[in-house]
C-alpha cells in the first residue's frame, strides 16, 4: 500500500504513547536531507506508559514487518507510514504521527 516513507525527522510512537526512534537509518538516501529508515531499521521505544503489573510490557523496541515492495534504499526496503509494524514484548504496532510528505513509496 502506497504511503509517504518515513525518515529520521518523523514522529512515531508506540501505540502507549513511547517516542521511538529508527536506529539504525540509511544515510546514504536522504528524504529533505534527512536519512531514510528502511526495514533493517530497529526503533528504539522511551517513555512508553504501558506497565502491567504481569508484565508483558512496556513497549522497547519496534520492528518493520512489512515495508515497501517497490522501493529500495541499500537494496533494504524502505519503511512507509503504512508499514505494518511491531513492538517488543507487547505485540501492538509502531504509529507515524507525522512523516514527511513529498516522497511517496509503494
């Protein structure tokens, strides 16, 4: 599904409301001189307010499990805002809030 590629520069969360961070990032394909996160990238969860007295949680880390089919950066799909996503250990997905808008990937 098409959908604007995220970069360094967007605003995702865990689905708690966590800031997450793609590291590591292809600096190689700058997005508005902005490195492009791919599906190789790990985001990196803080904050989250998820913290269930049996555990499971909170969020610390998220996955890319499905990135773009059509677009690479490194020969790595790139990751879209419409990627299917998932946190470690709580299973709920990453959220873009805010990406950058003039590049489109499917």
């Amino acid at each position: 599904m098409p959908g604007p590629i995220l970069d360094l520069s967007a605003i995702v969360t865990c689905s708690h409301g966590g800031k997450a961070t793609p590291v590591p990032v292809d600096a190689r394909v700058l997005l508005s001189g902005k490195p492009a996160a791919t599906q190789a990238s790990i985001y990196a969860v803080a904050g989250c307010g998820f913290v269930p007295p049996g555990g499971n949680g909170p969020c610390v880390t998220g996955t890319i499990v499905v990135a773009a089919a059509r677009v690479f950066a490194s020969g790595i799909p790139v990751a879209l805002q419409t990627s299917v996503t998932t946190c470690v250990p709580t299973g709920t997905p990453l959220i873009p809030i805010q990406t950058q808008t003039r590049v489109i990937g499917s």
